[in-house]
C-alpha cells in the first residue's frame, strides 16, 4: 500500500498497471456496477456525523482505509420488491440508464440498501411506504443479515418474507465514481446519502472492516489532511462534500442537484513520471517516479491513457457520538 502524505491511498502496482495499459498490455476490466451509501446522523451541533469503517488491513485491497458500506449489485436485486419513492423510471434517469434501463436502476437502489443492512444492520425499509423498521437487533434479523451476505437469501425474497417496503425515497443520489481502466478489478459505483432511521443504530457487521465510527465530515477530512486516516479519492471527495450542510435532512434535500456525471482516473507518462488525474478533482492529482520501464512507454503512441468512458493500521479518528465497535 502506498500513501502520500496526507492520506491519499493508492496501490504499490498502480506504476507498472498505467504502463501495460498505456503499452496496450492490459485489457481493461468491464466495472461492474456498486452502490455506496453515506449513513449521516444528527448531532445537536456542528453538523451530522457520517458513519465510517475501516477495512482490515490484511485486506488485499485498500487495506486499512476508511470507507464507507457498500458492494457490488446482485443480479437478483432486480427482482420485483414492494417499492416506496421515486419511481423506477425516475430513478433510471437521476442514474443516468437509458430508456428501458428500469431494473438495472433498481438493482443500484436495492444494492444501496441491501449493502447497508448487510455491512451496517440499517435498513431502509419499513411495513408501509410511510414507516421504518425501528428495531433490526436480536438473533431472527442477524440470522436474515447473514443468509444475505452468503447469497443464500435474495433481498427480494428477505422483504417479501418479512412484509417489508423499500424506502428509495430515503435514498439521495449524490455523486458516481468508477475505479480506473488499469485496476484489474474495476467497479461503477453510486454513491447515495441517507439518513440513520430513528431507533435503528449501526454496527459493525461486515467482516472486511475491524473499526466503524461515527465522525463529522470535517474531522474525518482534517485526519485525512494529517496523514492519519487513510482514504481513495472518492472517499475524501465526498466527505468533503458534505461540509457545507448543517444537518442531514439538508444534504438529503441538496441531493437533488447533484452532479451524476461519472468521474473517471486519466493516467499518462509525462517527462519522467506518471501523472494520474480525476478530471474535476485537482486535489488527487499525483505525479508519480516512473523507472526506464514507464518512462519508455511515453514513447509510445498511445502512451496516454485517457479514459474510455464518461496499509497498517492508522490511529484512530476523533470520533463523534458512540463508537459502534
């Protein structure tokens, strides 16, 4: 794992990956599609909390890293399910699928959803389009919660048992991001921002974390400037993002206006290094020592990499509010 020093991760074999790619070496992964969702709870004062974790530093990627929960669709997240909000279509077009796209917009929005029950045990849900869950402890929901996680239970099959509504209009749609052409594993993620349901609280559920906290956007955003809390650009992008907003009923009404528009890495070789850059986010460029390998391949016609379509463990965040570890 490598790190600059405030706490922009990114991984040891981005140099050689960005010059297979620019030598034509390197087919790039077709992303699969993600869902990621910015948990925010009110604190009285200062502005909401964010609930984060940590991935487990013996976690072949971004080890160590702070980040927030979420994972890839499911096919079966296009199952039929009772729904509550925006409609399919409606969310079609704010995700930006074509006509007749409906399901696989849907499947993003069950993903969201589903990935933090799995992750966070919160879930955007109710008996009716107007009411939440209150309450997702005790052994019958963890043992839901699991069969989920093992693909031995459809989220479509999990609220149809339990009687349950889909709350999409919990959902705001707040930013897009796709892992760069040269990563091998590639993914076109969402990310959404919700508000923590009254009664529910969050846990640590996912095995690939060892540490979850509640923490003010700009607390997390001040470790990450100290070098202390380690994150990947679209981590600490949106984190900053929600800066401005004074409670989380706020951010929710600003997700509206969003810009959907997907943000995708550019890496090239230029005199001696490797430049890599996400258009719109000057913050993460990085220039990185190339060795004669990399810098050979500047020679090349397609040295260029534009994009094709639109660590141990760091000391602990000053956290806001409970622990959830």
């Amino acid at each position: 794992m490598s790190s600059t020093p405030n706490g922009q991760w990114y991984p040891p074999e981005w140099p050689d990956l960005i010059r297979a790619l620019a030598q034509g070496e390197l087919t790039p992964a077709v992303p699969r599609r993600a869902a990621t969702v910015l948990l925010l709870r009110d604190t009285g004062t200062g502005g909401p909390a964010v609930h984060m974790l940590r991935r487990r530093a013996s976690m072949a990627f971004a080890g160590g890293a702070y980040a927030y929960p979420g994972g890839s669709v499911d096919a079966r997240d296009e199952r039929p399910v009772a729904w509550a909000g925006p409609s399919r279509a409606e969310w079609a077009a704010r995700l930006g699928f074509g006509a007749g796209e409906e399901a696989a917009a849907q499947a993003v929005v069950c993903a969201a959803v589903r990935e933090t029950f799995e992750e966070a045990g919160v879930l955007l849900a109710g008996a009716s389009a107007d009411t939440v869950v209150a309450d997702t402890t005790g052994d019958d929901w963890e043992a839901d919660r699991a069969a989920l996680v093992a693909r031995e239970l459809s989220f479509a099959d999990f609220l149809d048992r339990r009687g349950l509504v889909l709350r999409s209009d919990l959902l705001g749609a707040w930013a897009r991001w796709i892992t760069p052409e040269f990563e091998p594993r590639r993914y076109d993620t969402w990310f959404f921002v919700a508000a923590l349901p009254a009664g529910q609280r969050c846990r640590n559920a996912s095995t690939e974390a060892d540490r979850t906290v509640w923490i003010r956007p700009a607390e997390a955003a001040a470790g990450y400037d100290r070098g202390e809390l380690l994150m990947m650009p679209p981590t600490i992008s949106t984190l900053r993002s929600l800066e401005a907003y004074g409670s989380a009923a706020e951010a929710l009404a600003a997700a509206g206006g969003r810009d959907l528009a997907p943000v995708l890495a550019r890496a090239e070789v230029r005199g001696g290094e490797i430049v890599l850059s996400w258009p719109g986010h000057d913050e993460f460029t990085k220039h990185i020592a190339a060795g004669p390998e990399h810098i050979a391949a500047a020679e090349r016609p397609n040295a260029s990499v534009p994009p094709r379509t639109t660590p141990p463990p760091m000391p602990p965040p000053t956290t806001t509010g409970e622990p959830t570890v």
